[in-house]
C-alpha cells in the first residue's frame, strides 16, 4: 500500500497588513511576519502587539498559521525584551517562532516549553547531522539552507522524518549570496548588520572579477514552482517564499502560483504572471539542481521594472475578495411554536443561536431549498457550507431578514471561537546568567599550513591549523593544538576520517563552525571549541553551547568591546584581534564561472570603488575577506579574552613580524581596520 504523501504548507510572506490580506486571500496555509523589534526584515513596516493579536485573529478565523520571526543574534541587553516578547506572542495565540540566536532558543525551551520553536535559515543547517542537535535543544522545525540540491534536502527530510521534526524549504524569491548566517559584508562595509536584520544589500551592488564579468554576488530569484512534486515526495512540511520587503502583489502571486502546484497543477498563466510580477531577466533552480555557474546570477533590468506593473491589475483582482476555504455544517431547526436554532460547526467549534418563532404560511411556506439557499449565503465570510441539514415543520413561514440575522449571528460567534487561543500565563521568568568571567589572556595563532606558523612561540596558548593541513605539530610543544573546521561543505566520512587523522596527529580538539559537525567532534573524543561561525553573540549563547559540552569560544565578530567586556560565562573567550574579516562565504564561486579546474590561487572581486578583496576556496566554497587586517594590536588592554591572530595569506615571516609587534603592544604598520570592536552595528 502506497504511503500517503501529507501536502506541505504554502509559507508566504507579510511585512504588513495589506501583504497579510493578499497572502491570505491568495491561498496561503501560514504566513510569517515579524513585530517591530528582533527580526531580519527590520526595515519592513512589521507589526506591533495590537496589530500583531489582529493579525492572528484574521488568519486563525480563516485556518492560517502565524510564525513570529526572531530570527536575528540578541545581545544581552536585549535579551529579557526579546524573550517577553516571544511570551506575548505565545499568549496572543502565535503558532510559532522562528529564531536564529543559541541563547533565546535555550531560554524559550526552558521556560515557555509550549512554544513551537524553529531554527531559522540564520542558522545554516545545511546537513542532517545539524538535526539531533537542534532537536535536543527543543527546535520542531528547521529551515534549510538555500543552498542545499535535492539529493541533500532528501537526505534532510529522512533524517527529520525520524526525529519527528520538520523541513521548512525556500522555493521562491531572493537568494542571499553568501550563506545566511554567515555574511558580514553589510556590517563591514556599512555597518547594518545582516545578522541583526538589517542588510543593505551589498550583494547587488556591482562587484566586478578578474575576467571582466560584472555583478558577480548577485544572483537571480529562486524559483522551485516546477519541483513542487518531488518536494510533495521527500516530505517537506513547508514551502516558504521570500519576500516581507516586497510589495502585496508580489506576495499575491507567488502565493497563488504555489497554492495551485500544491493543489495540482499550475497553469502557465501564472507561471508567466509569477516571472513578471518580479524577478531578476528570469529565475534558477541552480543550487537544487546543483548546476551552479553564470546562468545563476542576474540583475534586475527596466523591462523587469515595466512587466511588474503590466500585472498589478490582474493580481489586485486575485485578491479583491475573501478567500471561501473553511467548510462548516449548518443545521437549522424551524418547528412549529418553538424558536427557530441555528447551529453552525467546523467539526471542532460549534455555536448555535436562537431566533423568533415562525408562523403559519397564508401563501408560501418555507422549503428546504429556500433555507439551504439562504443560509448559504457566505460570500462576505471565508466559511461555505460543506453540509446543510434542514429540519422544517409543515407549512411555516418565517421573515428571511430574520434568518439572515441569525446566519450572521452564528458566524459572528464562530469567528470569535476560532480566535480564541485559551492559553493561561503561567511564571515565564528567567534567572540572569551569575557566572563569573575568566580573565583570559594568551595568543591562539591561526595559519594555514604548519610550515607559515612563527617560529617562535612564546606567550601563545593554542595553535589552530585547517583539518585538512593538520600535520603533526612538533614546533608547538605544551600548546594547545586545535584543527579548525570549514563553514560548509564537510561532513559524514570525510570529516570522521579527517577528525581522526588530526587526533592521530596530536591534536586534542577541534574548532567548530556549524552545529552539524558538533556530535561527530564529540564521538572522535577531542575537545569542542566554538568557532565564529555559530554566531555567539551574548552570555546566553554560550551558556547554551557550554551545556553541549565546549570549553572556548570565539566570540561574534561583531561584538564591541563594551559587550565582550560585560560577558557573563565561565568559558574560555577568544576574540579576534588580527586578520582578515571573512565576509562572505559562498557555494557559487564569484570568480570562477568555468570551475575550479581552471581558476587561480590568489583571485579577487573589485567594487566600484575600486577596491579590492580577496577570494579563497577551500571545500568547494568560497570565502570572500575583506581588503585590509583587522589591527587590535595597540589596543590589548581593552581584550578580556584570548586573542586570536587570524593568518590567511600572510607568509611565515610577516606572522611572525606580527606576534611579535602583538606581544610589544605596538600600532599597525600596514592599512588597517579596527573591524566593529569600536564602532559595532545597527
């Protein structure tokens, strides 16, 4: 017997109330939008707690889930607002919060258990080994990684299919270059900060290769509305679009198209009115189908421009009225000398009102066809009636503005019941974190190979080599020996057999970037190290990530130096005070559309400004570093931390030049940044 497939959601955007209605009316199952404060859409109109419980009510009257978003890093002194608003929003009747910050998962588990919780696209899961972590930590669903194929999101939903968890999959709007949760690109070069939602855009702005070829971080739209099927048969639980900045058309026709796919089969009509509502000259499939390359990016023309406007009519229409797709059971009871009842079902709430007593009919008595008709009149609702049952008396007459009273009455009352989330506050508070701080302070030296480590190696605590160039390390006696793993891109064997290796080697523990490689870490026996790639952002993240077992952290690359000096935890910090900010990490290669095989070691992007950064790959992606070092050197006493020295393309004697220039305290000697230890980010 063939098992039966459950349809996955239609996820559509809102960023305010107008979105709200064209996504409802246009056949969304769910909707996520975000309140004013702690999402990554900050700049959309959003929603404050009186339109936030309006909203909610609009879309459980009408059988449409509501998703918070908080999916953005929370400092600590935003922490206890975040978190009573996550509250608020469960009282209020919210179905789900989406969330991208360690520690507010960790204290929304705890205290409000409840509430469903889902790991955000922030949070780079991008393989299954992520999913029996976030499980443990209380997460239902995971959003995955956009740039997942579909050999990888199958592999995903089996594995989230044992754990009872679920898969929430972008299939349509913009794609961010640079793996979510791992860009700083906006923070560097603009100081609003993609991780704290508030991305400029950097991406589209024109960066240029080696070769000539121009706007190489800006890809096209993603568009999954011809896989819909293949999704259906993996399991995915939902289909999410992209877009609260977008405007409500927009929303109105990616909505429909998906509502129709899900259903059955989408016309090419509204494929066609999909393509110009927006998009960048077309969509791609790329990453699902895994055919990265050129035909992969694309910017947005006039022509784009002008079809957008040709089909705003047509949606505004789409969405004009209420969307009829809640069926409910009328019974109407019309006997002789007792009142007339009216009682209304959705097969979980049932009301039931009474009206006047009917009289005998002179002419023309009342027939069930009559009543069906009348009662059936839900037009302005978003209810049509499944089921009738008339149970009538002979020969009886009764006023049909009166029945009508009584069908809006029951509706009324059904409205108000649907909306009614019964949800009792309980004590939702939380103890601050008391731990005390370490006063950390050592070097831990990053370089690329062993043979570009400083010979000399004194006042370093730790030496930390890529897995893939971890050789045993006999110039580092009595130090800490660490292989740093990659951001993407290694996982299963080829890490266990690497981890193996290193600790072969000597090394006893290793640096973790993405929470899909932590229980491999762990089952090798060496020590857990919490890499810049975990995003720890506040005393509350790493509270989380000590309760799994790690002992250091390098800490949020844009933290300042008052946060990292109010930090809170009994782990070892690390913060980066030399070395190039890594400021995107990609799996479409921005200077190599003909492969690898035929691409150089040192390549470079140059913005308009003409300024150059570098680009180096390593596990078949890309990582795009800023143009200048971060320079902290001169200004150590401030760093309550060990302080990481962070080597790339720096040869054996420039590393040492400048341990040792870090050891003397002494300023830059070369361009440099100070990065957001100062200045931070929006």
């Amino acid at each position: 017997m063939t098992e039966k497939i459950n349809l996955p959601e239609v996820l559509s955007p809102v960023g305010n109330e107008e979105m709200l209605i064209s996504a409802v009316r246009a056949g969304a199952d769910a909707v996520y939008l975000g309140a004013k404060d702690f999402n990554a859409r900050r700049n959309a109109d959003n929603f404050d707690l009186i339109s936030l419980k309006n909203a909610i009510d609009y879309c459980h009257i009408r059988s449409v889930k509501v998703y918070l978003t908080l999916n953005i890093l929370i400092s600590d002194n935003e922490i206890e607002l975040a978190y009573n608003l996550a509250k608020e929003a469960y009282l209020l009747g919210i179905d789900g919060v989406i969330i991208a910050d360690l520690g507010l998962i960790k204290l929304l588990h705890k205290n409000i258990p409840d509430l469903t919780l889902h790991a955000s696209t922030q949070m780079t899961v991008y393989h299954k080994d992520s999913l029996k972590v976030l499980k443990e930590m209380g997460i239902k669903r995971v959003v995955a990684a956009r740039e997942m194929n579909k050999f990888e999101l199958k592999e995903l939903c089996d594995e989230a299919k044992k754990l009872d968890m679920e898969i929430e999959v972008f299939v349509h709007g913009a794609l961010c270059m640079c793996l979510s949760g791992q860009c700083l690109m906006s923070a560097v070069l603009g100081g609003r900060s993609g991780n704290r939602g508030l991305c400029a855009g950097p991406c589209r702005l024109p960066f240029n290769d080696d070769f000539g070829f121009e706007n190489v971080l800006s890809l096209k739209d993603l568009s999954l509305l011809d896989y819909v099927d293949e999704l259906k048969e993996m399991g995915v639980s939902s289909l999410k679009i992209e877009g609260r900045m977008k405007r409500s058309e927009y929303v109105a026709a990616a909505t429909n198209a998906f509502r129709t796919a899900v259903d059955g089969h989408t016309p090419e009509e509204i494929k066609k009115c999909l393509e110009n509502v927006f998009s960048r000259s077309g969509f791609t499939d790329g990453y699902y189908n895994d055919k990265l390359g050129q035909s992969m990016f694309g910017v947005r023309t006039k022509d784009d421009t002008a079809l957008s406007k040709e089909v705003y009519p047509l949606l505004h229409s789409l969405v004009r009225h209420e969307r009829q797709s809640v069926p409910i059971k009328i019974k109407a009871e019309i006997l002789e000398n007792e009142p007339v009842i009216i009682t209304v079902t959705d097969g979980k709430n049932t009301v039931t009102v009474t009206g006047e007593i009917p009289e005998k009919a002179i002419n023309k008595p009342l027939t069930e066809e009559i009543l069906t008709e009348q009662l059936g009149k839900l037009g302005s609702t978003p209810y049509y009636a499944s089921e009738t049952e008339i149970v009538l008396g002979e020969n009886l007459t009764l006023r049909l503005s009166a029945l009508n009273a009584l069908r809006r009455s029951a509706i009324e009352l059904l409205d108000q019941k649907r909306k009614d989330t019964q949800r009792v506050a309980k004590n939702f508070s939380f103890d601050l974190p008391e731990k005390t701080r370490k006063n950390s302070h050592g070097f831990w030296v990053r370089a690329e190979k062993e043979e570009l480590l400083p010979e000399n190696l004194n006042g370093v605590g730790a030496v930390i080599l890529p897995i893939e160039n971890a050789t045993n390390l006999k110039s580092a006696e009595n130090i800490l020996k660490i292989v740093e793993l990659p951001k993407a891109n290694l996982t299963g064997e080829a890490l266990n057999r690497l981890l193996l290796k290193a600790k072969e080697s000597g090394f006893t523990h290793a640096l973790i970037q993405n929470t899909s490689q932590i229980n491999a870490v762990k089952e090798t026996g060496l020590g857990l190290i919490a890499g810049c790639g975990l995003n720890l952002y506040s005393s509350y993240s790493l509270s989380a990530i000590e309760e799994m077992g790690f002992r250091s952290a390098v800490l949020s690359y844009e933290m300042t130096d008052t946060q990292i000096e109010k930090v809170k935890t009994s782990l070892d910090t690390i913060v980066l005070g030399y070395g190039r900010l890594p400021l995107m990490i990609t799996k479409n290669c921005p200077v190599s559309f003909s492969g690898c095989k035929d691409c150089k070691k040192d390549r470079k992007i140059t913005d308009r400004k003409g300024i150059s950064f570098p680009v180096r790959c390593r596990f078949s992606y890309s990582e795009i570093y800023g143009d200048r070092p971060v320079w902290l050197g001169d200004k150590l006493s401030l760093i309550n931390s060990n302080v990481l020295l962070y080597f790339t393309d720096e040869s054996k004697e420039r590393a040492e030049k400048v341990l040792d220039m870090y050891r003397k305290n002494e300023k830059a000697d070369i361009p440099f940044t100070r990065g957001m230890f100062f200045k931070g980010v929006e």
